[in-house]
C-alpha cells in the first residue's frame, strides 16, 4: 500500500509534532501536519476558524485535509488529535502504519495546560480532557497498528519506539524521500 511511512494520531498535545519531525529527520523523509494544512487551507487559526465557522467547519476541512495528505505523502504524517472523530477518515485510515502516542492526564495537564491555542480545552482543561478522552480512545485504539505510550520518555525515545514498533530502519533513508 502506497502513503505515508507512519501516521501518528492522538491526544492535543502528546507530541505528535516534536516526535513526527524527529521520525521524519530519522527516516530521511518529509513531515507534515493536517492542522497546518488546514490552517493554509483557512488562511487563519484553528482557534479562529472554531470562533468563526465552528467545529463542524473545522472538521469537515479536516477531512479533507486527511484524505489529501494520506493520497499525496509519503512520509511522516500527523493527524490533528479530533481527526479520528470521523468515520470516513478512520475507514481510510485502514491497513496504514498509524500509531497511537498515548498519555495519561497528569501529564496532559502537564503539557498543554492552558494552552488557549487549543479551543478544547481552554477552560477546565484536566475535566475536558477526561472527557474528550472517553469519547475518543477506543477510536485512536481502532486505527492504531501500534500503541506508544509517552509518559516520562523524552520525544528521542518515543521516536525509538515508533521506529521499533513499526520496524523501520533506523536513519536508512527509505527511497520515499518527500518534499514537505
Ligand atoms: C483538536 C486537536 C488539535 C486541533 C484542534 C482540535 C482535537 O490538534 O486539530 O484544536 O479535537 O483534539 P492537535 O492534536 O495537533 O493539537
């Protein structure tokens, strides 16, 4: 199957980003990101496109964002952490390297706090995680080829794990280098 080399999906804030662009560095390929796309796509912030248009928008710019990328990139891609939500998105999803970075609440807390760059959780962030959580678990766990837990490793080590989950070769660059 043709697509990226891994897919990363999970929680806002467990380091999708910092352990996409280390993969992506390790692998010798390119990185990309659906909340980037859709930001260009939007021409302005999530936190201004869910103010604006609200979530269904955002979401429906987020499917299409997913389907673009999964065509088009070869390398390391990144799922905005609500992209599972969707049904059609997680039936595209199947048979692809996705890996689900996992993180329990204290160190979600930890990591994205007050963050107001993330409409979700702008006003109780450790109550709104919970929840969003129990909703959305079990689908990043469906997606999900690999499961990586992230509490108390550094960004390096959970690259490492993805690499040792996923078998990729280690700094071989893969012959699908890709142009971000
Ligand atoms: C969201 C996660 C965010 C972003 C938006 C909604 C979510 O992406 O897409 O704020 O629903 O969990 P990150 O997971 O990259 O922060």
């Amino acid at each position: 199957m043709t697509g990226p080399l891994v897919v990363l999906v999970g929680p806002m804030g467990v380091g999708k980003s910092t352990v996409g662009e280390l993969l992506a560095g390790r692998l010798g390929t390119g990185y990309r990101d659906t909340d980037a796309d859709v930001v260009a796509t939007a021409g302005k912030p999530i936190a201004e496109i869910f103010y604006d248009e609200g979530e269904d928008h955002f979401r429906a710019l987020e499917r299409a964002a997913v389907r673009a990328a999964v065509a088009e990139h070869t390398g390391v891609l990144s799922l905005g952490g609500g992209a599972v939500l969707d049904e059609s998105t997680r039936a595209l999803l199947a048979g692809h390297p996705v890996v689900y970075l996992s993180m329990d609440v204290d160190e979600a807390v930890k990591r994205v706090g007050l963050n107001t760059a993330r409409p979700l959780l702008a006003v109780n962030p450790r109550r709104q995680w919970r929840e969003l959580m129990e909703a959305r678990r079990h689908l990043y766990t469906e997606v999900a080829r690999t499961v990586v837990a992230t509490d108390e490793r550094t960004p390096e080590e959970v690259a490492q794990a993805v690499l040792d989950a996923l078998e990729l070769p280690d700094g071989a660059p893969s012959g699908r280098e890709n142009t971000p």
